[in-house]
C-alpha cells in the first residue's frame, strides 16, 4: 500500500483543512477529522452546514478548493481511484437502477469492483436475506416501496465487502419500523467496518455512534462521544415535578437551597449544580405538597444541538 | 471489463422501457409511411411534367425523356416549344417543365462534365416543383451512368426505380430516424444524473471510458436494429435498392455512431431531462432541415448549403442516396465516409473529456 508518510495506520480517514467553496459560498471551512479503523462516526448539522458536501469530498465526488483528506492512506485529490476501490457510498437519493432487480443491480456494482460472479452472488444472497429483500429480489426495482429501495441502496453500498463505508441520511423518510431495521443493521457493522454516517436524527447518531461532530457553517462546531457531549452541555442538574397545592411559602424555602426554582402551570423546575432526588421529594412532603411526578432531567443530543447551532432541525 | 457491464445495464433500461423504444422506432416508420402514402408509390397521383426538348431532338435527350415517360409515377407531357410553355405556366395551366438544353447529348457523352437540366416551376406553387425535382434527378442520375450513346433506348427502358420519391425520401428518413438516437441517449445519461445514479457509479474504480463506452454500447444494437427495421418498411413501402445494401448499412451505421457521440456530449453538458430534450430537438432539427432529410439541399442558399455540407447528417444523407439510388461504390463516397467516421471520432474523444472532467469536478 502506497502510504503517505506521516499517516496513522489506525486512521480510517483524515481531513486536513479541508475546504470546499461554491463561489462565494464556503460549504465546508477548513474540517480537521480523525476518524479510526472500525469507528462508526456521525455527521451531525442543520440542513445547508456542510455535511453531504464533506461526504461528496471524501468520495472523491468533489474536488477540495483547499485542503485536502486520507481515506485508509489514500489521498482524495492524487489517488482518488485508489480510494473508490476501497469505499462503499448509500447516497442521499436511493440512486438505483430502476428498471433492473436487485441482482442486476448488485451484479453491475460488482463487476465494476471486479468480484467473481460467484462471490457476487453469494455476498448479494446474504445481504438480501439479512435486509429482508430476498422474496422481492427479481422484481424491478421502480416497484418498490421507498423503505425497500433505501434497504438495497444499503445492500449496494456493501456488496463488495469495502473497508471503508459512507451512509449519507441512510433512513431519510422513511417510516419507524423501516428506519429501525437499517439501525439495527448498521449496529451490526459497528467494529467490522469504519463508517461515517451523516443524520438529521439524533436519536440515530445517539444510539449508534461511536463518535459525532456537529457542524454548522461548514465548521465542526463540537466533537466527541455522545455522552461527553451530553454531559459537557451543562454542568447544571435539572429536575421536573408535577405538583399539587403548591404554596408560596414552599417556593420562597425551594429558593433559599436551590439556584434556579421556576413554575409552570403545575410543574416545578429545579436546577442547581447537584440535586438530590430523595432529599427535595421528601421537603415537599413533609411542606404537605401532593407529588404526581418527578424526574431529574437527562440531556439530549437534542439539546446539544440546539445550544451548539441555535437552529431547530428540518428535513 | 467494467463498461461491458455498464452497457449491459443502460441496454436493459432502454429495451425495458417499452415508451421511449416506441418513441425512438416509432416516430422515423410513421414518416416513412405517411410521406410514402403521402407522395410516392401506388397510392400517390401520378405526377405531371412538361417536357421541352431544346437539344434537336437528339438520339440521347430523346431516349431520356422515353425514360421519364417509362417512370410509373411520371405523366410526361411533350412540348416542342420553350414559348408555349412559358404561356402555359404564366395562364396557370402548368406549375413546372423541364428544360433538356442545347448541348445536353454532348455533355452527356463527355464523363466528369456536368450535365444541365432546368426545371422552371410556378412560384405560386413551390411544392410540385419540390416533388419533381428528387424524381428527376434520381431518373437522370440513372440514366447518365450510361457512357455509350448506342445504348441509349435499351438502358433508359431498364430503369428498374419504381418510386423515386420514395428512394430519395427514404435515406432522408433513416439519417432522422437515427438522430432521434441523440435524444434518446441524452435522456438515459441525463435520468442517470438527475437520479443520483451516476454520482452513485462515480463513486466507484470506474473510469470516465468505461461511461463513455458503456452508455455508446448500449445504443449499438439500437442503430443496428433499427436501421434494418427503417430499410425493412422503406422497401415495403417501395423503396428500390440499386446499390449494394450492405455498403448503405455502413453509411447508416457509421452516422448511429456520430450520433451517439453527439448525445454522449450533451449528456455530459446538460444535468436535467428539462434541458436535455429540448436542446438536442433545437439543434437536430435545423440539422435535418438543412442536411437535405426533407427537401433537396441545391434549393438552399449557397452558405447554407456549405453549413450543412460541415455537418456529418448531411454526408450520411448524400453516401446514402448514391448508393441506394445511383449504386455508388465504396470508393465513390469515400469522401463522405472520411467526413462521417472522422466526426465520429472527434465527437467520442470530446465525450470522453467532458465526461473526465465532470469527474474531476
């Protein structure tokens, strides 16, 4: 393998400076990513922040206006053929041949990536048991559902067995139990494969990444585990009780232990940088306060997300 | 080989498509039936000329006219004076005659001089004269193949062309036909990119030939079939081989080729069906007008015709016609085959760089 010096073998893939300029617009703005051999990364961002385009990049769909990137020691911009034999890509549009069925379709992907006939169809076999396609298998594809064309979009992705896998909005619209079994999918590969897999559900990126980086303004705005992230949002607790019968007298004695008391209608907010559960339960019964509920309030990458990049997500 | 199984993929989208191939097939037969019934063949009235023979009434411009009046389709009506029907046309009586000038036995003796003929025709009524003229010349490029004089009567009774409208228009609509090629392989490049599936392929160790070859590979056997479809309803519909069919075929295969070099550019420049489609009609369809698919080219104004003469249609229409109606050899269009497999050649390697740097982009 022609590495160039100074690349970590364990690094899956590396940017360095990574920019990409649509005219006056700067898509993705000087990205520095490590991601490791076998580490499932997600790319997380509003809509127009950068993400497909950085996937386009390391695709060698697009050429860096600066900068440039690795992938499994390759570099993007010199050896981008090298890189093509070594990735697999499910695009943002399912990006199928319509009027061929799923074994044409996988058939063709690995001709070009030169597989035997034989290890064609035994990869193709397994992965369309696995995905629960193997029942439709020669129909052509222009009569699928969107769930069935974004699973063998997947399936197309991995027939040649690539080191390397890019999932860009892998279940983008699709319907809970479709989105579940490519998630469930996906969480198999975890280990075997190094993937970086871009979402607009944070839920997904929560349950299946090793590692996310949020990027808004084609900047990589924060990175880490999720739960790192999780826990470095605040350095606050917080704890949510539905109440009865609150009084005054108790609010006034809430605000003298605690640094942040708010109500809401029936619902009292607590924060201070500990909380003790057992503790507040117990003065507000002992004040004669009815409890319906009470929770201490877990972040989300939601929360992250939107402190990090103000913006609400859309689809 | 990576763009064998690229092409084996854009051939099963287009025979799978059972529309576009009707639209592709269909549209060149429709033309070559109704201009058929329309203006040649059984159907079709005779057509009638007005004959003056200027040249004393020599042995060779007398056999020539015999042979216009053995013409099936021809109702040859003799007039011994220039005057009369020049009355004759100005009273509305006549809308054409033709003129067999002073000096046309002499010069059709001598090989390599061109031979005149003129046809003078109602302004009023440019159509007739637009029929007769492919007629005529069909006939009198039949008939000045003969070298000897002697032979005159025997040979002008031998010509075998039933319809020659429908031997000029045939060719005309076979080079249409084949041009409908253009948007047709646009649509399936451009489809590709407006579905991602391309950008899909580009992700792969693919490498811009094996596109170029494999869109290119796909349409072959559609040029092979349907040219040998067109020439199948052209002689059913009474068009007479005179030259050897397979030299013709050539001619049609070759100018597929330059077609599909023209879709794969445009392909490559257009990246919706909105802009594909209607840029390749606006460029084909002046394209045809003036390559002579319709009407005969010598009625254009000369800088027209040199445009056109640039243009690799109009050199497929002008190899055709010699070989289907005059039985020209390979050696006689030569020069046309050199116009048409050079612009194939330049079109395939301008696909292959547009296509390279699309993948560079």
């Amino acid at each position: 393998m022609n590495v160039r010096v100074g690349v970590k073998l364990s690094e899956a893939i590396q940017t360095f400076e990574l920019t990409r300029h649509f005219n006056s617009l700067v898509a993705v703005n000087h990205i520095n990513l490590e991601i490791g051999k076998g580490e499932l990364f997600s790319l997380l961002g509003p809509n127009g922040a950068g993400k497909t385009t950085t996937i386009r990049m390391l695709c060698c769909l697009l050429k860096p206006t600066s900068g440039t990137a690795q992938v499994m020691g390759y570099d993007i911009a010199e050896e981008p053929f090298k890189v093509k034999e070594l990735i697999g890509v499910s695009p943002q549009e399912t990006s199928i041949s319509e009027r061929l069925n799923c074994w044409e379709n996988l058939s063709l992907i690995g001709e070009i990536h030169r597989l035997t006939s034989t290890e064609t169809k035994r990869r193709s076999q397994e992965l369309l048991e696995r995905m629960g396609l193997i029942e439709r298998s020669k129909d052509q594809v222009r009569k699928f559902s969107g769930g069935m064309k974004r699973r063998l979009s997947l399936i197309m992705a991995l027939v040649h067995d690539p080191e390397v896998l890019f999932l860009d909005e892998p279940t983008l619209g699709l319907d809970p139990q479709s989105r579940r079994a490519i998630w469930e999918y996906i969480a198999q590969l975890k280990g075997k494969k190094t993937i970086l897999l871009t979402t607009h559900y944070l839920e997904e990126a929560d349950v299946l990444s090793d590692r996310l980086a949020i990027i808004d303004e084609g900047k990589i705005a924060v990175l880490g585990t999720p739960e790192e992230l999780k826990k470095n949002l605040s350095d606050k607790q917080t704890m949510v009780i539905k109440v009865g019968n609150l009084t005054a007298e108790v609010m006034s004695g809430l605000r003298g232990r605690y640094a942040e008391v708010e109500q809401r209608n029936d619902e009292l907010i607590l924060s201070a940088s500990e909380l003790d559960f057992k503790e507040i339960t117990e003065y507000l019964y002992s004040q004669g306060i009815t409890i319906r509920s009470a929770a201490l309030k877990q972040p989300t990458l939601d929360d992250v997300f939107i402190q990090i990049t103000g913006k609400e997500l859309r689809e | 080989m990576r763009f064998w199984a690229f092409g084996k993929r854009n051939l099963k989208e287009i025979y799978r498509d059972p529309l576009a191939l009707g639209f592709l097939l269909g549209m060149p037969i429709a033309f070559i039936v109704i201009f058929s019934f329309a203006f040649g063949g059984e159907h079709a009235s005779p057509l009638n000329i007005s004959v003056v023979n200027e040249d004393n009434r020599s042995a060779t411009s007398e056999a020539f006219v015999q042979c216009l009046e053995n013409m099936e389709n021809l109702e040859v009506n003799r007039i011994s004076e220039k005057s009369q029907a020049e009355e004759e046309l100005s009273t509305g009586k006549l809308s054409t005659y033709l003129v067999i000038p002073e000096g046309f036995a002499q010069q059709a003796k001598q090989e390599g001089q061109p031979v005149k003929l003129e046809l003078v025709f109602d302004e009023a009524d440019p159509m007739t004269a637009q029929r007769v003229e492919p007629v005529i010349r069909v006939a009198a490029a039949k008939f000045l193949q003969i070298s000897s004089p002697l032979d005159i009567k025997l040979l002008g009774q031998g010509v075998e062309v039933k319809d020659n409208y429908i031997n000029y228009m045939v060719p005309g609509m076979i080079v249409f036909g084949l041009m409908i090629l253009v948007p047709t392989g646009v649509r399936i490049i451009v489809t590709d990119k407006e579905k991602g599936f391309l950008s899909r392929l580009l992700t792969t160790p693919a490498r811009p030939w094996d596109f170029i070859l494999g869109y290119a590979l796909a349409l072959v056997p559609v040029v092979a079939v349907s040219t040998m479809i067109y020439l199948g309803v052209g002689m059913g519909m009474g068009l007479s081989m005179v030259g050897n069919l397979g030299l013709a075929f050539l001619v049609f295969f070759i100018i597929g080729l330059c077609c599909i070099g023209i879709a794969m550019i445009l392909g490559a420049l257009f990246s919706s069906e909105a802009q594909g489609e209607p840029a390749c009609w606006f460029f084909l369809l002046p394209m045809a007008m003036i390559s002579g698919a319709w009407w005969p080219t010598e009625q254009m104004p000369s800088v027209l015709q040199r445009i056109a003469a640039a243009f690799p249609f109009f050199h497929a229409m002008d190899a055709s016609r010699q070989v289907i109606t005059g039985g020209a050899s390979f050696t006689t269009i030569l020069p046309d085959l050199y116009w048409l497999i050079g612009w194939t050649v330049v079109l395939f390697a301008i696909g292959i760089i547009l296509f390279r740097r699309q993948m560079a982009s």
